[in-house]
C-alpha cells in the first residue's frame, strides 16, 4: 500500500496491520504528518502540531513491536487530542488568547493513558474558547470537510475536523453539553460521551463539574471502541472514577440487537426544532433498528423540551465561577460569545440556578425510569446539519441568546448517562446527519452493540467527503 492511502484506513484496520507489522508506526505518521503540513491550512483543525515527538514516539513503538512488546490494539496509532487536555511541555491554550503561551508540566490522564497505550500523539486540536460555547474561536474557525464554508460543531471542532479530514486516525474530545457528539454529527463521525465518572478528568480544563467527560470522536465504531478503551478506568487523582473492572468495548461489537428494546423519544423526534430531511433520515435508521431485530417503540419524555434551558443555566453559572478571576480582571481578552456567557453567568441570581438543579434532578428521574424499560433511547443528535460559518451575532433577543437550541445532546449530560452519535445518512444539501444513541450510566457495552449493528447495516461509515481527497 502506497504510503499515502495510510490515513484513509480506519484506526482499527491501521492498528491490524501494525501489530502484523505489514504497516510500521513510523510510516503511518509521516502519513498524517504530511496530510497535516499539505491540508490543514483549509480545515484549521490544529493549534499545535507536534512533529518530533510524534516520530519519537512512532520510533519507540516500532522498535517494541519489532521486539515482540506489542502494548495492545493503540500502539503505533496516530492520534490527536483536544487542546482542553494538559500536556506535559506542550502548549494548551484551552482555545484562548489568554493561555496562548501556557505550557504545563504534567499531562491529563488521559494523554497519559494514550501514551501508555503506545499511541502516538500527533498534536493538540482547536475548540472553542474554553471550551464553554458552540461556535466562538480565538483562533482560526475549523472547517467542516464535507463543505469548507460550514461549522465542524463545537466545542471540540479541531477534533471532529481533524478526524473527519483523514488528519488523525482517531481523536479525543470532551463532553459538557454535547461537545463530542455535536461535531460528531456536523462531520459524518462516530462520537460518544461515556459515563460520567468513566473515563478521568484531571488535567482537563473545567466547563460544568459534574457533567464534564472526555470520549472518542472516530471513524467507524469499533474505533471509539479501542480508543475508549485506551483512556477509561479509574485514576487516583480523580476521585470520582469509577473503581468498577473495565470491559473490553470491542468485544462487545458483533452480537446483533434482536431482543433489545429501543425508545424513540417523541418530544425530540417531534420537535419544530428538527429540519423535515433530518426527521426523515433519523426515522429511517430507526426503522433500520427494528430490520435488524431490535423492538422499537415511542416513549415520551415530557420534560425532555427543558434540557436546553436547564443544561444552558448550569453551563453560564459553572464557568463563570471558574473563570471569576479573570472576568474581574481580564473581560476584554475573551471573545465574543464567551464574554456574553460568562457575564450570564456571574449575575445570574442563585435562585435560578438552583431552580435549574432541581429540573436537572427530575429529568434524570424521567430518563432513568425510561431506561428501566428501554435499553436504548433514540432520536436525532441536531435537529440541523452543519449551518454556514459567519461572523459571532449579536444578542438582540431572546430568541437570539442560544444559537444552539437544536442540539439534542443536552439530556444526556444532565442524566450523567452515556451516549452516542453515528452517521445515518445525509440532508438534501449532502450533509451528514447522526442518530444519537443513549443508555443507561454504565451501559456503553450496549451502545457500541447497537451503533455496530447499525453500521455494518448500512454504508454511512464508508462515505468519503470529497475536500478530503
């Protein structure tokens, strides 16, 4: 195989033939590396590239591979990870001017499990400021490689781009109200926010505490599956990781859904909020669920139609706490959309946020109690694909105060349970569109059970955007 084709296979097939050895890490970077140096002017996806310790690392990984020390199925594979994520004597700026020469001395644990697992880090992905907002960047706007004049989805859009270009194999993003799955679904990708507490946090730049959580974004299912495997399981400097044993995610691909039970939540699939072509996409991927064998049925979540506002109020209040510092001190030094939220944020009267955690509780209840008859919620990830690149708006209503309300990634988060988005077909412009798939907390074997189902029933994961090329 001709060296440039490397970045075209999947991260799953990349990991077979390294461990075969019919492919050598050191080849597969300077692959990626090379798409990057000749592409990545168009898509934006990275704000630091980092070429000698990436060859280092693909040195090292060969030379143990060739010496029979072969770490599992992420060794020698080319990664990226979002620049929310610390790492060791490697800028992270968080996707702002105001950390643009911040350098930590430590990784995050996930970087540090990456490495452990012989990945190979190819460099640190743009976001949106802090990661806080859907479309705000610092620094340059990532472009959505299946149209270069649209959004790759926010916050972790470097990722989704990056991955979505063929400029990593495989990416991590991170989760607060739908920052994996959002750019997941705008660039045709697999992207799953795992349980909260499954996968550690420390070393990641805060947005909302207790929904904060780091994932894959990925080609094809059973990269997310490896990769999540790579990062998951329980760390001693995050206390809140689970100490339950991890399970293999990739041998959870292939047993077939006939028997499982599937809700489709009516309120979001209903919503005036879902484009005509989106709600019929989604509805015939669900109707794919039951060919498969699953059983499918309407559910209704009534509180559903609060995620956003609720999920919105914890995502103004909790930042600006974080940030209070340097709104008092340095307001001017963010952007756009952050400034309008963080200063929501820091006058919003303790009332409503307290009004807002106790909505938070009851829908948890409502999903929960859902998922005891369920073992799968369905409905769209976006009631919209990826929309045009334009200059931040500026707030004149209420109408006007989210540019977001069609994104239904929200339930999830304030549930704190585990979900998913994969591609299911595309709009009538060409655009991807993605089912997302939520769980009960802990349940991400049976997630990647039916995303895999899924996928291998139909050809999404095979469409190539044409700018990639």
């Amino acid at each position: 195989m001709d060296k440039s084709d490397l970045p075209f296979l999947s991260a799953s097939e990349l990991s077979r033939r390294i461990a075969s050895r019919e492919v050598s890490p050191v080849e597969a970077t300077e692959a990626y590396l090379d798409r990057i140096d000749s592409l990545d002017f168009k898509f934006n996806a990275y704000l630091t590239v980092t070429r000698e310790m990436a060859m280092e690392a693909a040195r090292e990984a060969e030379r143990e591979i060739a010496a029979g020390r072969h770490r599992g199925p992420m060794h020698g594979v080319p990664v990226a990870v979002k620049d929310q994520f610390h790492s060791a004597g490697v800028r992270t700026t968080g996707g702002s001017r105001i950390l643009a020469d911040f350098v930590p001395d430590e990784d995050a644990t996930v970087i540090a499990n990456l490495k452990q697992a012989g990945a190979v880090l190819l460099g640190k992905t743009n976001l949106t400021e802090f990661a806080i907002t859907g479309f705000s960047h610092r620094f340059s706007t990532p472009r959505n490689p299946w149209d270069m004049n649209a959004y790759a989805g926010g916050s972790s859009s470097g990722s989704g781009a990056a991955t979505g270009a063929y400029l990593c194999a495989t990416s991590l993003g991170e989760d607060t109200g739908g920052s994996i799955r959002f750019p997941a679904t705008w660039c045709g990708l697999v992207g799953l926010r795992p349980t909260w507490g499954l996968v550690s946090r420390y070393g990641v730049m805060r947005g909302v505490w207790s929904m904060d959580t780091v994932g894959p974004i990925s080609r094809t299912v059973e990269d997310a599956a490896i990769t999540l495997n790579a990062i998951a399981g329980h760390d001693p400097k995050d206390g809140h990781t689970s100490t339950a044993p991890l399970p293999d995610y990739r041998a959870a691909l292939g047993g077939g859904i006939e028997g499982l039970r599937i809700g489709v939540v009516t309120e979001q699939m209903e919503s005036e909020l879902v484009e005509a072509d989106v709600r019929r996409v989604v509805g015939q991927a669900i109707g794919v669920l039951g060919e498969l064998g699953a059983t499918v049925e309407e559910v209704s979540l009534p509180l559903s139609a609060l995620a956003g506002a609720v999920s919105g109020t914890l995502l103004a209040v909790e930042p600006a706490n974080n940030h209070a510092g340097w709104v008092r001190e340095s307001l001017s030094d963010y952007g756009h959309d952050d400034r309008i939220l963080l200063l929501t944020g820091s006058v919003m009267p303790a009332n409503y946020y307290y009004k807002a955690q106790k909505l938070r509780e009851l829908i948890r209840r409502q999903v929960l109690d859902a998922l005891g008859n369920y073992d799968a919620l369905v409905f769209p990830t976006s009631g919209k694909t990826a929309q045009p690149v334009e200059d931040d708006p500026p707030v004149t209503s209420k109408a006007t105060s989210s540019r977001l309300p069609f994104l239904f990634t929200r339930l999830f988060n304030l549930a704190s349970c585990p979900a998913m988005s994969v591609p299911c077909g595309f709009d009538d412009n060409g655009m991807p569109v993605g089912l997302q798939i939520g769980g009960r907390p802990f349940s991400e074997e049976t997630l990647f059970r039916i995303a895999h189902a899924y996928e291998q029933g139909t050809d999404w994961h095979t469409r190539r955007p044409r700018a990639v090329e």
